[in-house]
C-alpha cells in the first residue's frame, strides 16, 4: 500500500494528537458515544440504571481497550496499555454477573484481554480472555452448528445468529491458537460454514439475522435486523461478514472463506456511492439520506485485508480439518495480472471511503472525544448521525493497515 502511506502518515499525525488528550481526559471510563456537548459516556459508571444488557455489559465495551492497544502498539507508549487495562479490569465483573453476556464477549474481549496477551504476554489477560472464548463456545447449537447470538429478553431467540458474529470467531481462533484445543476452532468453522450456507447470497449481499429452528436446526426465516427490510443489504452488516470472513480465512487458510469475502467485496464495489459516504444500507431510498460512517470504517478495513491476500495461490490442499497452502505456484502470468488489478481495486475503494471520512466526516479537533462523525445504529431507529467509539476503532485501525503498521487484533 505504497502510494497511499504519505496520505496516511498525515492522518496518523492527527490522530495521535487527539487520541493523546481524548485518552487522558477519558481514562477511567468505558465509552460509547458522545453526548450534544461532545463529551463521551460512560458504559461503565454503575451509578447509572443500565438494561442488563447494557451498562457494563455493553456489546461495544471492548472497542476503548482496543483503540488503547492500537495507540500503544503505535506509539509504545505504556500509559495507553494501562488505560486499556483500566477497561479491561472493570469489563470482568461481567463474569459474576453472566446472565447480561452474550455472542458478543468476543467483540468485548479480544480488542482488549486477548490483546494485551498477545501484545505482552500478560498472562491475568490470558485468563481472561480464556473465561471468555469458553463462554462463547457454550453458545454454539451443535445440530444447527451456529452460535446463539443473543438471549431472550423481548423474544425466544434461541435459534438466532447474526453476521456481526462472523468478527466474535476470532476469540475462538485465538483461544485454539494459544491453547492448543481444537474445539474452540472446530466450532469456529462450522458457524463460518453454516453462514456462508444462509446468510450470503448469490450476488454477495448479506442477511443480518437468520433464524433456525433451535432443536432441529433448520432455516426457518431471515429477517432485515439493523438494515431497511429483510432482502437488504446493511452496509455494517457487509462489513461485518466481508472482513469478518477474511479474519476466518487468515486463522484457517480455507479457501471458501477468502472466495466468500470476494463476493461480499464485489457487491460493496459496486454500490459504494462516488462520494465514498456510505448509506445505512445500500438499497434504502435515495430520501432520507440516511448515513453509516461506521459501516464505511468496517467495510474499508475488511477491503484493505482482501487487498493484501488477493493475490495469495487459491490452491489449497485440505490437512485434516485445517487447510493449509501447497505452497506451489499454479497461476499463469494473466491471473496474477488479474489479481493484482483486482487487490488495487480493492485498496482504491478502501481509501475512497477513508478519504470521505477523513475529509468529512471526521473531528480531529477538541469539540468533540469522538473523531468520526455520522454514524447510525439501525435504518429504522429515530436516531441517526451520531458518534460511535467502534467507528472510531475501525477508522484508526485502517489507517494503521494502509500505513501498514500493528499486529491484527482480530
Ligand atoms: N449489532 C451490532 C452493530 O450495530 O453493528
């Protein structure tokens, strides 16, 4: 990603000056959004009256810690791994609490306890993410070889799972990796396996939410979650699955897995607007013009880890239940031609989407804890256009991988 690390480096200039006082300023809290004045929340001030899953609880609880560890791994500075464990520390109290966890302690704990294990060898961080890759595992429904996303608070969702998921894989990647137990990879590949079944479709649009029947497995409906109506394409919900199943191709070296996260890639390059600013889904209605910043952020990072493997040989031979590379060259000169066109399409429409943001739709100045702006939960909420920390997270960390820069989190 040579001619693009110049455009970079500027934005990696701005963001340490802002991350340096928004870190400080923030320390002893959790955030997740901003509020009408610019200042974050705080998820974890228990003082506060949370829905169970909320509060501490929170889904996006561990992006704080991850941007810290993205900043440490920039900087080495070590006030940014403490501030990360500051999170990290309060975040286990979830432990005791259990009944407010869900599919997403992989989203909480790998950004932060798995990081800092993996960063530096910090072995209370190894417990921790080790408790909760476990917990994980405990959700997978082994005849629909799924993971359960959710529990049931206004409904029975006991045979649901989402795309969003596709990113909690990693925990169990890392949690195999470190540990030597297959089993938690083993269940890793069968959820990837069962979504690439029914959540992708032909054309590489994805469905948010797939309902099975939780004692026998079946499929028994689709349903549109976060985006404009079921049969749509959520732009977050692309992103989770494109860069969510190249984090599976990258821990498994299976080949369906990169074949997948080509076809969600080339629906998204073929809806991205000029503009590079990303609609909540790409087929809402021109009016309202509804925005995702954050989406935009997801699918830039995943078009950015495409770039890199697209050019990788597609032969693959499978070795027991891991696939690994033959490691022989089977490609004509025209196919890496190909390929190589095709990674530099993939890099030209990451940064299409970083420029957009960067230019305008990002704060780097200090109205406002929150850099990227614009951001929107679901189609159909009343609210729309505001600060999220994970489109932060994802923002940064794909400038780092156009720079070239830090370890991957996932
Ligand atoms: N459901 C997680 C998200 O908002 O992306």
């Amino acid at each position: 990603m040579k001619r693009y690390e110049e455009w970079a480096d500027t934005v990696i200039e701005k963001i340490r000056r802002k991350m340096k006082w928004v870190s400080e300023k923030n320390k002893d809290k959790i955030p997740y959004r901003t509020d009408e004045n610019g200042n974050y929340d705080d998820r974890s001030d228990l003082s506060k009256k949370w829905r169970i899953d909320d509060g501490l609880n929170w889904w996006t609880n561990g992006f704080w810690g991850g941007i810290c560890w993205l900043m440490y791994q920039d900087t080495g500075e070590q006030r940014y791994a403490e501030i990360a464990r500051v999170s990290e520390r309060k975040m286990e109290q979830c432990f005791q609490d259990f009944y407010g966890l869900h599919h997403d302690v992989g989203f909480m704990f790998a950004p932060t306890a798995a990081a800092d294990f993996v960063l530096t060898g910090n072995k209370e961080a190894r417990r921790i993410a080790m408790h909760a890759a476990t917990l994980l595992a405990g959700r997978f429904n082994p005849v629909g070889k799924f993971i359960r996303a959710w529990n049931d608070l206004e409904e029975d969702t006991r045979g649901w799972a989402i795309i969003d998921c596709m990113f909690n894989l990693s925990l169990l990647y890392w949690a195999s990796e470190e540990s030597r137990d297959p089993r938690f990879r083993q269940m890793a590949m069968m959820h990837a396996d069962t979504v690439m079944k029914h959540f992708v479709r032909p054309d590489g649009s994805v469905c948010h939410v797939v309902e099975f029947d939780p004692e026998t497995g079946e499929m028994l409906r689709s349903l549109g979650g976060q985006g404009y109506q079921e049969g749509s394409a959520w732009t977050r919900g692309q992103g989770w699955a494109l860069y969510g199943f190249m984090i599976s191709y990258l821990h498994t070296g299976k080949k369906e897995y990169l074949e997948t996260a080509k076809r969600v890639a080339d629906y998204c390059l073929a809806h991205i607007p000029e503009n590079g600013i990303i609609p909540v889904d790409f087929d809402q209605p021109m009016e309202p013009a509804y925005e995702d910043s954050c989406g935009a952020c997801v699918i830039a990072g995943g078009l950015l880890e495409l770039a890199k493997h697209v050019q990788e040989e597609e032969s693959y031979k499978p070795d027991g239940e891991n696939y690994k590379p033959d490691g022989e060259s089977h490609r004509t000169d025209a196919e890496r031609y190909v390929a190589d066109e095709k990674s530099e399409k993939y890099q030209e429409a990451a940064v299409r989407i970083l420029r957009a943001i960067a230019d305008n739709r990002a704060d780097f100045g200090e109205n406002c804890d929150a850099i990227v702006q614009n951001c929107s939960g679901a189609y159909h909420s009343p609210e729309h256009h505001f600060t999220m920390v994970y489109a932060d997270y994802f923002f940064i960390e794909a400038i780092y991988k156009l720079k070239g820069t830090g370890r991957l989190l996932w």
